[in-house]
C-alpha cells in the first residue's frame, strides 16, 4: 500500500500532527506498521554501520532520531484500540502483537547497537554532555542491559520467542475481559429492582439496554474495579448481589473468555524470562529498574501498611453490621455487596452526609470547565478553547487546544468521557504525540473515562469518585503536556512506573480546595452553590471508610507480587487457592472486602502495564501526601507554586531522576506521616 493511499505513511495535515481519523481505516494499520518496522529497521542499520567512533551524536541521538514513523504509527493505533476496540481492531490488534513484540527485540537485543551504546556509556566522563543527554546515554545503556542485550545469541533467541507469547497472551487477555465484562453487564427487567439510582442514573441504564436492542429494560455495565458505584445506592440487596457476583466472575467462568489459563501461562512465561535474565523472579526484575529497587522493598511498605488497614476493616465491619442490625426489617451478616451500601448509611449517621445527593452538584461540563481546568489555569496560568473542527478518533471524544498565559500554543487535549462497549474498562491517559525539541513535536494527550452516558437531553451528573477521577487522570494530561525535553525517550509521562501516578495523584487535592470547589460544585438547575457546612463535613471524612478503601488495593498490590514473586520452577494449577493463600499471608483475606482486582480481571498487571508495579499508587502516594503538605504550607493555588511544582518535576519529564527531582522540589526527601495521617493508618 502506498504513502498516497495510506493516511498513517504521509506526515498528518492537522495541527499538532494530529492523526486525520475521518481518514483512516483498520485495514491500513498493519501495511503502515509494516512499512514503518522496515524503516525503523533501516535507521538502526545506518547507526550500526558506521564506521566512525561512537559519540553521543552519530549512536545515542541518532537513536532517538529513529522509529518516528513507527511511534506515529503507534500511537495513533493503540489510543484505538484501547478506546474503540471494534472486532476489526481487535483483529489488527492479535495480528499485531508478536510482530511488535519481535520489532522491539530487533532493536533492544542488537548486538552492534548495544556494543556502540556500551562504548558511548564508557567514555560518558570525555564527553561533554548536558544534564539531559548523560542521562539519556545512562538510561539507554541500563535499559538495554536490562533487557537482555547482553545475553548471547542463543538466550536472546529465547528472549524473542517468550516476549513475543507474551505480547499475545496480554492481548488475549485484554480481549477476554472486554467480551466477558460486556457479557456479564447485568440486565433489570423493572426499575423497581434499581430503587435508589437517580433519574440521570436510570436514564443511563435504559440507554445502555437500547444500545443492545434490550427496549424497555435495563443495563448495568461493569467498571474495571471489583463492585459497582451503584452498590451504595441500591436499597434492593439481590440487585447489589447479582451485580457484585457478576463482577467477580469476570475472565473465570470456564468459557471461551476464561483469562485463568491466559494469567497462568504469562505468570510462568515472565519468571522464565526473568531467569533468563538473570533474576531470582519477575517482580525482582521490575523492581531493579524502579526507584523502589527490590521487592523486599515493596513487601516491607506493603505489610507495614497492611496490618493497620486490617484492624480499620475490623472496626469499619462492626459499625456496618450495627446498623444492619438496627435498621433491617430481617438481620443479617453483611457481606461484601453490601458494605458500599451501608458504609452510606454509616456515613450519613456520622457526618450527616449523603454523598449520591451531592451529584446535582456536579455535573460534568461544569466539573471540567470551572473546576478541571480553572485550579489549572490558576495554578499554571494554561487556557483551554474547544476545536470541535478537529476530529478525534470517535465522535464520543473531544478536543481542546490549550495555550499558555501568553497565548503561546502548548498542546492538544482530548476528553473521551463516556463508557461504551468497545472501551476497556478503568480510566487512563495516553498521548498520541509526545513534546521533544528534537522532533519538533508539541503534545496532544487523550484522557479515557467511563461515565454512563444518560439519556438525550438529561445532564450528565458525576459522583464524587468520578470528579476524582476526572482530576486524577488530567494530572497525568498536565504532566504529558508540561513535560519540556529534547530527547523523545523522556518524553511526557516516561518515568519510573512507580513514580508516574503522583503528579496526578497531587492533582486530586484541588477537588476539595476552597477556591476551586466553589467555582465548580454548583446544583445544574439553580446555580446554587454547595452548602459549606456539607464542604467541612466532607472534608471531615477525608479518613472515613479507609480501612476498606486501603485494605482492598493492598491486597491487589500484594496479589500482584505474589504473582510475580513465582520463581520460573513453579507451577500453580488453582487461581483462586492462590489467591486465598496470599491474601491470608498478608492478612486481607476477607471475603466481606474483595481485592480489587481480582486474578482474572486484574488488567493493570496482566494487559497493562504495572506487572510486580501495582504497588506504585501507594508508592507515589507518599510523595503525594507529602507534596500536598507542601502547597498547604505555602499558600496553596497561586502561581508561584504552580510554576515551581511545573519547571521542577512536571516539566523535566523522565530526563532526570524522579527522586532527584523530588528532593530539588521538596528540598528534602519525602516523608511518610502525611500518608498515614490521610489514610487513618497512624497508631
């Protein structure tokens, strides 16, 4: 297929480079994904053949001159698959897999290009290099190491085939659960059965039904996350059991969805890749190249943690079943489809707060307009206007450019908001073009959410969680966008997996923030603002329910080590006594507080990327509550804090390192106790 006849080969027209979607089809993917390995392979071969020294100009920079083409590609195929995955991208995407995966080898694994990498890091003290480019020569060098470009021909060969199975069990598994998770949405034949939903919630679950021809009836699709938003407000108890149980039985129903032999052989696969790599396990592979540098490390926080979270269960369980016992016309013990629910009612008794009544005053458009994007242009001094002339990838998605103070054009940001069934679940951002002054690239990042979209002209009304997440996930678009670097390596978001959720973890702060709440909370219909005595409750109950809230992702974050601490001469056979062994082993095995991710559904670690680094959200958690202290300290949403947090941690992307950067933010290393004092964890 020609460059004429394929949009993806010809650099885009659009501004921003921004990829014409309205112009591409899933049957040009893999042609220009061809087209684009053979040119990236064609660059690496003129690096490697030069018969001139290596210096940072003609290998590293040269390197990260390569593969343009490819990244282009990339990443305007990937933002689709993950957002609109159709079964013709879903096929492109199984065809894809291993062919990428044996591209990655091609370049990572190549002897020449590691011996000239190699050289160039043993003269790094003769050269005369910028902060940015030693770096850049480091981390190529530790990252090529790290992957196995040392190994002889023999064991890469090794490497190749196992890291190409698994590229595809990971798409497997992705498909699986999408197809399981849209399989087991729960459908209502009566609204009676969905008593205590809103009218907007309603609206959205007969939307869902008639999106599947169900007319008159209602659908419940499942979130990423075990459980179910709805779960706090539904008074029926067999619809809050039919809900969670469906969840639960994600990927594990002995069927042509079934993810437990998928995870199985990526568990075993990864521990036999890292042996051949010269590591004890895959979590002790991971975590040698993350700042938490070993998986004792990690299993030190985690249990440290773990047993306080344990006693706040015990304690938050007691109070649930008090006034089960007080207030249902039938007692009974509460189980896990019910704690949501009356954590609700607990909350109400305690701190005179229901928090499904305050979405009136939160709906969407106003959350993202006068809350999202005015703390930002207070903080930063960024704008945003709406381009509805460039086209997204789906109708659903929409676009902003954003500008800095002095009208100068920064980047594109797209919002993909609602849920649908070719979305996976969960929310995240992506970029589709990363900033690098070598490349001459501004960014456009995308931020995926999965709101239930109501009814036609019914407003779209957030829960709490959900303008959480709103705040949460543009954090990682403020770091994709202010990411300054030369070199694409370091672009946007590349940073220690452990370290990239805290700046969108400290943006989560401004949800609260007087100034910012009262811009944003305002009731849809009378512009009444948020009454402020139901703001200082709120604020009260900042510890409230974190037993259950803490205890659920550490038993993730433990369950993914537990996986990934499996050394290659192992074998497991039955997930769910696994998992009941290592939940108990760190003392979360409570079937009232389900982990949150359960082995089958746990996409994050077995389709994304956080395999052995789930752990990284309470990791990077510490900075956060530490960097909060910070801004509360020093005057909180002005300018002058904003452009600090920006030029010395937001802005230098992955071109340095991120503790380094920390303490040049901080002025010293980040503390614990604000952590603990968040999350009710303090003895």
């Amino acid at each position: 297929m020609t460059a004429d006849a394929n949009p993806l080969l010809s650099p885009p027209s659009l501004p921003y480079g921004l990829p014409d979607y309205r112009e591409i089809r899933a049957e040009h993917y893999l042609p220009a994904f061809e087209a684009a390995f053979e040119a990236h392979l064609g660059e690496i071969a003129r690096i490697t053949g030069d018969p001139s020294a290596p210096t940072f100009e003609n290998t590293i920079e040269a390197l990260e001159r390569a593969g343009e083409l490819l990244d282009r590609v990339a990443c305007a195929f990937y933002t689709v698959s993950s957002s609109d995955a159709t079964d013709a991208i879903q096929a492109v995407d199984e065809q894809l897999s291993p062919l990428l995966a044996a591209h990655d080898d091609a370049i990572t694994l190549d002897g020449a290009l590691y011996a000239r990498v190699r050289a160039a890091h043993e003269r790094l003290d003769d050269l005369d290099l910028t902060a940015e480019q030693r770096y850049l020569v480091e981390r190529r060098f530790r990252e090529m190491t790290h992957a196995g470009a040392a190994l002889d021909d023999e064991a890469k060969a090794q490497l190749t085939a196992l890291n190409q199975r698994l590229s595809t069990l990971s798409t497997t598994f992705e498909r699986n659960l999408l197809n399981d998770t849209n399989e087991l949405a729960v459908v209502f034949d009566d609204a009676a059965a969905l008593d205590g939903l809103s009218s907007g919630e309603l609206s959205a679950a007969a939307r869902a039904a008639a999106d599947r021809d169900l007319d008159g009836r209602y659908l419940v699709t499942l979130p990423l996350f075990t459980g179910h938003p709805y779960l706090a407000q539904l008074r029926d108890r067999e619809s809050r059991r039919r809900i969670m149980a469906a969840s639960l039985a994600r990927g594990s129903r002995d069927d042509a969805n079934d993810n437990r032999p998928v995870l199985r052989e990526i568990v075993r696969l990864r521990a036999e890749r890292a042996a051949l790599l010269g590591y004890d396990s895959h979590a002790a592979y991971v975590t040698a190249d993350e700042t938490a540098g070993s998986p004792e490390a990690v299993e030190r926080m985690l249990r440290a943690l773990a047993a306080p979270a344990a006693r706040n269960i015990r304690a938050e369980r007691e109070a649930l079943q008090a006034i089960v016992d007080e207030t249902a016309p039938e007692p009974f013990t509460i189980e896990a489809h019910d704690w949501t629910f009356y954590t609700e009612k607990v909350r109400q008794a305690q701190f005179d707060i229901d928090t499904a009544a305050l979405r009136p005053w939160f709906e969407a458009e106003r959350v993202l307009q006068d809350g999202v994007f005015f703390a930002a242009t207070r903080l930063y001094g960024i704008t945003f206007e709406e381009r509805p002339d460039l086209p997204a990838y789906h109708p659903g998605a929409r676009v902003f450019e954003v500008f800095e103070e002095d009208g100068t054009a920064l980047g594109l940001f797209i919002l993909d908001l609602y849920t649908r069934d070719t979305k996976r679940g969960g929310a995240w951002m992506n970029p589709i073009v990363s900033q690098s002054r070598l490349r001459g690239t501004k960014p456009v990042v995308v931020n995926n959410l999965n709101v239930p979209r109501p009814g036609d002209g019914e407003p779209t009304l957030l829960t709490l969680d959900e303008v959480t997440t709103l705040f949460h996930e543009f954090g990682h678009a403020l770091h994709g966008l202010f990411a300054t670097v030369t070199y694409p390596h370091f672009a946007g978001t590349n940073v220690f997996r452990d370290f990239v959720e805290f700046p969108s973890q400290v943006n989560e702060m401004w949800i609260l923030w007087s100034e910012v709440l009262d811009n944003y909370a305002r009731h849809h219909e009378t512009g009444e603002p948020l009454d402020p005595s139901i703001v200082e409750r709120l604020r009260a109950t900042e510890t409230f329910d974190q037993g259950h809230a803490t205890g659920e992702y550490l038993a993730a974050a433990w369950l993914d080590q537990a996986w990934h601490r499996i050394p290659a001469d192992t074998s497991v056979y039955d997930v769910a006594a696994f998992e009941a062994a290592a939940l108990a082993d760190i003392g979360l095995s409570d079937p009232v507080v389900p982990t949150r991710y359960s082995s089958a559904y746990f996409a994050h670690v077995f389709s994304g990327g956080y395999s052995a680094g789930y752990y990284s959200y309470i990791w990077s958690e510490v900075l956060d509550a530490d960097t909060v202290e910070w801004f509360r300290e020093n005057g909180g949403l002005t300018r002058e804090n904003g452009d600090r947090f920006r030029a010395r941690l937001l802005g230098v992307g992955g071109s340095k390192d991120p503790l380094e950067a920390y303490r040049d933010f901080r002025e010293r290393d980040a503390e614990i106790g604000p952590l603990l004092q968040r999350r009710g964890l303090e003895r």
